[in-house]
C-alpha cells in the first residue's frame, strides 16, 4: 500500500504542474549530432525554468510514433542505457547516450513545462563505419608544376560513408595542418544508406607532402573522420630535363650520322676534286687527273656529295622531330598514368557504378549490421532483407560486356592487324561471364536456402515468443487480481459490509420556541426539523436544523442529548452546513489542539449573503466573514476551509482568518450546474460534486486551480447497479485517498479510489435497512476513535424536507 500511496502522491504532483502557465523558455536547444556506432553522443536543453519539467522524447527512424526516453523523473524502460545530466542552477537537463548503436538513429526532441512547453528537436545520424577515403590517381606520383608543357594531374578524393538516419552526414574536405584546400567541392552522391563526398584537386595547386582530411561537420570524435595520405609531388623539371637531353643526344647522334658524315665526305671529295684536278702536287696525280678517268672520277665524288647533301639533311629533320614526338608522348603517359583514351576521363565513385562497387567497402558493413542483431527475429529481418536485395541484383548484361570488349580494344586493340588475339580476349570474356552466372546462381541458392532455414526458425521464435507473452498476460492478470484483493483487505475500513447500530431522531428542542414566539405556526417549524448539517467533535455530536438559530449537542458515544448551543446573530433561515475544525497548538505541549466548529448560515447583518463563523463548542464567536455568494456547503482542509457556492459557481478557499487563498471558477460550458459540495485533496486540486433533478448531467469531478477538469466520474461501470450517480450532494474524504460520495436520490453512500473508480457501495438508506423508503441521506461525518460513520437522512413531503435522523454505522 506503501507503493500506492506514493503512486497518488505523484499523480497529485504531476497534476500540480500540469496546471502551471506555460511561461518557461527553452534557452539551449539540442543540434543535429554524427556519431559512429559505440561512440557517446550528448543533446543538450536548457530551461528558463526548472530542470525537471523537461522532457525527453525520441521518433526512431524504424517507427515514426513517439517514445517518452525520460519524464517525471525517470528514465523509462526501453530507454535503461541512456543517462541524463542534471544542473538545476543552470536549468539543464542534458541527455546522454553512452554508446551509440544503429536503432539509437531518429530524431530527439525536448519539450519544456512536462510536455506542454516550448519544444525543440535534432536528429542523430549514426555512422555505420568510419568514413573511407580514396584516391582515383597514385599519390605518390603526382604531377605538379612543369616546364615541359605537361599539364599537371587531376586527382579526385572520394569519402565513402555508410549511414543509419533520417537524413546524411555532411563531410567536409579540409587540408591537414591548415590553409586553404584549393580543391572544387562536388555535391554529395546519396544512395539510401550511403553517401559520398568527392573533392577535385590540381596537381599545381597541392603542396608537396600535404595530406586532405574528411570531417563529419556535426562529429566530435576523430573515428568520425578519415585521411587521404601523403601527397608526392613528382619534380617534372628534372624529368623535363632528362627527358630533353635524351632527345638531344639522339638528335646529335642522327646529326652526327646523316649529317657530319656526309658533309666530311663531301669536303672530303671537293678537297680529293681540287687537289688533284687544279692544285696536283705531283706530276703522276696531275697527269691521272687530266686524264678522262680521273676527270671523271673526281667530278662523280664531288656531284654525289653535293646530291646526298639536302636528302641527308631531309631524313635528319623528319627523324628529330618524329624522336621528340615520341619521347614527349611517352613522358606523358609514364607520369599521368593515362595509358588510353577510355581512361583519361574517370567518373568519380558517387556516379560510375563500376567505380563505386569498387570503392564502397560493403562487406564490413554488412558485417556490423549483422553484428548489431541480438535476436533471432532480427537475423530472420536481416537474412530476408539481404535475400531481396540479392533477387533484386541485375546479372551481368550483353551490353556491359560489348562495353569491356571496347574498352580492351581501345586498350591493348591499337596495331593488331590480326584478329587471333582480340578473338582470343572476347573468348576469355565470355568464359569469364558464364562462370560469374554459375557463380551468382550458387549464391542465391546457397542464400534462398539459408533464408528458409532461418524463417523456420524464426517462426518457431515467433511461436515461442508469443507463448511467453500470454503466459506473461495471464501471471499479470494474476498479479492484477491479487492487487485488487490487497487493495479491498487494506481498505477494510470501508469496504467491509457496514452495521446500523443506532439511530437519534433529532428534533428541534424547547430553545427554539422562545426565539420563535412571533411565529404563529410554531407547531408546524418543531416538526419541520429537517437536518441541515452534522459534525463530530471532542466526543460530541453536534446538529443542526433548519429554520433553527439553536445547535443540538449529543454525547457522541451514548448518543444521548446533553444540551442546546446558540449562536448569536443567526437570522431566520438558520444554518447551512457545518463543519468540524482542528488545528495543533503551536504551545510547548506536542499533545495541544484548538477546535471549533465553522458554520455558514444566514446572519443578521449578511444582506441576503451568506457568512461564516468560527466559533468554539460554547457558541463564542471567533471569527466571522462573509462567504462572498448565497448558502453554501462547507469543507476543511488541513486548517483551511472549503465552500462551494452554487449560485457563483465558485470554490473559495479561506485561511482561518477568513482570507481569500484561491476562487476557482466553474464554467457552465464544461456542464457544471447545481454545484452541491467541494473537498479538496491535495493543495492544487478539489473534488466536486453537482446535478439536480432536473438536470441531465450528475458528476463527481477532480478540477484544478484553474477550474479545468482533469478527471470525472459519471458511470460507475457494471459493477454497481445503479451505475449512475442522482444528485450526489456531499463529499467526504476517507483513507488512502478514497473519497465517499453520498448520492442522494439512490438512497446510497457508495466509494471511489482515488482515480474516480468504483470501489464497493458502502451502505444503503432505503428500506432494507431503515425500514422506512422515503428516508434520503444528505451528510456524513466520521468518528476515527470508535471507527463509527454517522449519516443524516431526512424525509422529503410535499416539497418539504421534515424528519431529520441521525443514523450511525459501525464500520471496521
């Protein structure tokens, strides 16, 4: 009972600031957050208020419903990992998650004043992997700046990143160490659940050794991020160099046979022509020359040297420059790597297929998917999941094929005048593809049956799981019903069968006839004694009439008549209702208590309103007050009271003084009508009752500060007969946080747990126990020293309430 009391000690409180204005603001916000699975991840909040009115709540990406993580308090079930940091003094209310995994992706949402507030909200993206970085060219040969008229390298960096969440990653591309990144930053590639960022760089413009990074930019963690690796710039200038002296040696080297060695034979032959023909030395070789051989001889040296001379210098120039051409060429593709045509243009790996199937590292991921699964209902998921996705692949075409085969002619296809080898790579081709088929349908198959063997048994799980759950329903059942029998055995105050034990027909006594001597029609008010309002109090009973200025006062153990009690300054009408009050003495004495009674009645100098009076069992007036409406019923709570005034609508709550503390105001639009009686149970909350005879509408209800209904009670359920409430006109609050209702016109007093719940009627006034079927109760009060319930019924003759007793209850 301990635990319930505390459960209705909570709901009080929760309804206490449920009534509050929604004035906080929410001054820190939580932002969007990337973490990598087993990372921590924080989402912070802050209040202009207090800290424990935030509220916590999470959209999985899975399910769009919303999930309370923490309220009120605590932390809930589904959500036990998770931690909340607290600093009142600064009104945040941060939430922390230790190790982030895959179902931890979603949105968060945080919401001031218990759920009623300013609310914000953020997603949390989780990183399956780490990001991947990768390079379309050889880092460590990079073309930069040159003085060969080679253009530098293009490179393209990709970052790969496998993902779970409502939306992608953003990654960043920044250089390692600082400065600009003088890179063109492309949009992102998404595919589902991956994304790639892919940044183009210029070998002129990277600075030799440098290395680029890639940055979750809502990350805090270095596993959120990835590198390239070291950049070497490859200095073409010396390559340029070497390159064009081997060029020029070859250059001299052609020059030196095509062109000198001509030349020096042909001066060779001029000087041998001169010589002999126009400068002979000896006489034998100027006889030889001026012979018609020699003549001739020497004219056929000279005429070929000086004909070979521009064919020699011809073959010379069309060699150098066919040399340079070549050894151009080839420098350019040793550095660049662009071996064909079809390669020099690469698409990056967000766009070519071929491309991002190499690059995208999907086999670990698919690894730590797997990895996250902890139930065999799960793996079933997962199996089928994949079964689709690999029903869903396409087999390699023709036309992917035909492709391949330009390419490789592109490729290796240049010079071959025979088709032996190109006929032989189409071969391998085609041998390559029906291999890859028997390969792919030994897959699905091989998956196909896996996935059978573990739909058997995941619905033999299924099976199983269900199994439990209705055994768990039934013990809850069990534990529900156990529950209800303890909660009947700790109210057995109540709830056992009650027992008239006596009975005080209370009459208007000899007091009243000298104040009513003006009265002609004495007779007819001494049998108009119809009770107005009862009250136990220092073991006595005290009774009040209508149309009488007198109280009656009862031994309230022996039940018999002591004396009369007046009360000064009442008008005609009489008294109203009644109420007993205790209050503990603030003296030395722990034991010391002030007592009085608190009336409210028609006075003389009220104006035709209603006052109050606080007077002590002697009938001296303590305090009086107006009640601020017409009549009124009354009610105590701690040293505070409770008066319902039909007329107003209204609940006023005074101090002992007779100050004001609260007026709440009941509107007629929420069907409040013929108000009745008001207690209140906790300090920010009453129960009222109202609903005459000719109304429609006959409630008890629990309303706020405010006068907002928070809960009702009109039909009682099947389990009482009747099941609706006639005129319930008084209230009373009994243990454990029940509330007893007497309902009038079913001649019943009937209980409510707290919650407004049938409990059990609790006594009857009709016949069967009275003997008499016209009697109607109309107060209660209790006795706590002899466990006694006291009860006035009064008979209703034509129109007239008459014949006021007293019944009295033995409960145990």
């Amino acid at each position: 009972m301990e635990a319930k009391l505390e459960l209705y000690f909570l709901i009080t409180f929760l309804l206490l600031h449920f009534t509050k204005n929604a004035e906080s603001l929410l001054v820190v916000k939580p932002y969007t957050s990337e973490a990598v699975i087993g990372e921590r991840a924080i989402f912070n909040c802050s209040t202009s208020g207090k800290s424990d009115e935030i509220q916590w709540f999470h959209y999985p990406k899975t399910n769009p419903e919303r999930q309370i993580i923490y309220g009120f308090n605590k932390i809930y079930d589904a959500y036990k990992a998770f931690r909340i940091e607290m600093n009142n003094s600064t009104g945040a209310l941060n939430l922390i998650i230790p190790s982030v995994a895959s179902p931890d992706a979603g949105k968060y949402e945080c919401q001031d004043e218990y759920g009623r507030g300013e609310k914000s909200h953020a997603e949390l993206i989780v990183l399956m992997t780490t990001p991947v970085c990768q390079s379309d060219t050889d880092l460590n040969k990079v073309v930069g700046e040159n003085n060969c008229g080679i253009q530098p390298d293009k490179l393209l960096l990709s970052c790969i990143v496998q993902y779970n969440g409502n939306e992608h990653p953003v990654m960043n591309w920044k250089r390692v160490g600082g400065g600009n990144t003088d890179g063109v930053a492309m949009p992102p590639a998404v595919q589902s659940d991956r994304v790639v960022y892919n940044i183009s760089l210029s070998g002129d413009s990277i600075v030799n050794r440098s290395s680029y990074e890639c940055v979750a930019s809502r990350g805090s963690s270095p596993k959120s991020s990835c590198r390239s690796g070291n950049m070497t710039i490859v200095s073409k200038s010396v390559s340029c160099q070497d390159s064009c002296q081997d060029s020029s040696n070859a250059v001299i080297a052609l020059v030196i046979v095509f062109v000198v060695i001509p030349i020096v034979a042909g001066v060779t032959a001029s000087l041998v022509h001169y010589f002999l023909v126009y400068r002979p030395k000896s006489k034998a070789k100027a006889e030889f020359a001026n012979t018609v051989v020699g003549k001739k001889y020497t004219d056929a040296v000279f005429f070929v040297a000086l004909l070979l001379l521009p064919f020699y210098l011809g073959i010379l120039a069309i060699l150098a420059k066919y040399l340079i051409a070549h050894l151009r060429e080839k420098l350019q593709q040793k550095n660049t790597g662009e071996k064909t045509s079809s390669t020099k243009e690469k698409s990056p790996p967000g766009g070519d297929e071929d491309v991002a199937e190499k690059s995208a590292p999907k086999e670990p991921l698919i690894t730590a998917r797997e990895s996250n699964q902890t139930t065999n209902t799960a793996v079933v998921k997962k199996q089928s999941r994949d079964n689709d996705e690999l029903g869903a692949r396409k087999e390699p075409s023709d036309d992917k094929l035909t492709r391949k085969i330009h390419q490789w002619k592109e490729t290796h296809g240049k010079g071959i005048t025979k088709g032996s080898e190109l006929d032989k790579a189409i071969d391998k081709l085609h041998f390559d593809k029906a291999e890859l088929k028997k390969k792919f349908h030994r897959i699905e198959s091989e998956k196909n049956e896996l996935y059978n063997k573990m739909q058997s048994e995941g619905k033999k799980f299924v099976f199983e799981t269900q199994k439990l759950q209705a055994e768990k329903e039934a013990l809850k059942s069990k534990v529900k019903e156990l529950e209800q029998r303890l909660c009947e055995a700790d109210t057995a105050d109540y709830l056992e069968r009650s027992m008239l034990v006596h009975r005080i027909a209370a009459k208007a006594h000899a007091g009243e006839k000298k104040e009513n001597k003006e009265n002609k029609e004495s007779k007819e008010n001494r049998e108009n004694n119809a009770i107005t309002g009862i009250a136990v109090l220092e073991k006595s009973l005290f009774i009040s009439h209508e149309n009488s200025k007198e109280i009656g006062v009862y031994d309230s153990a022996t039940y018999m008549y002591v004396r009369q009690l007046s009360v000064p300054d009442m008008g005609p009408i009489g008294i109203y209702d009644m109420a007993s009050w205790v209050k503990s003495s603030s003296s030395s004495s722990a034991s010391s208590k002030l007592s009085c009674l608190i009336l409210i009645g028609q006075f003389k100098e009220s104006n035709d309103c209603s006052g109050i009076r606080r007077i002590d069992t002697n009938g001296k007036i303590l305090k009086p007050w107006p009640s601020g409406g017409n009549a009124g019923r009354l009610s105590v709570y701690e040293s505070n009271i409770v008066v319902c005034l039909s007329d107003k609508r209204v609940i006023n709550e005074f101090n002992e003084d007779g100050g004001l503390i609260h007026a709440v105001r009941l509107s007629p639009s929420d069907g409040f009508n013929h108000l009745w009686h008001a207690i209140k149970v906790t300090s920010m909350h009453f129960v009222v009752s109202h609903g005459d005879k000719g109304d429609k509408l006959h409630r008890v209800c629990v309303v706020d500060l405010k006068g907002n209904i928070m809960k009702e009670c009109q039909d009682l359920g099947k389990a009482s007969s009747p099941s609706t409430f006639k005129v319930p006109v008084f209230l009373l609050d009994g243990s454990i946080g029940s509330i007893l209702v007497v309902d009038r016109e079913k001649q019943r007093v009937i209980l409510l747990d707290s919650s407004l719940k049938w409990q059990k009627k609790l006594l009857d006034t009709n016949y069967k126990v009275t003997k008499d079927k016209h009697q109607f109760p109309i107060r209660l009060s209790f006795d706590e020293t002899g466990n006694r319930l006291f009860v006035a019924v009064n008979k209703f003759s034509s129109k007239v309430w008459i014949e006021g007793e007293v019944l009295i209850f033995k409960v145990k």
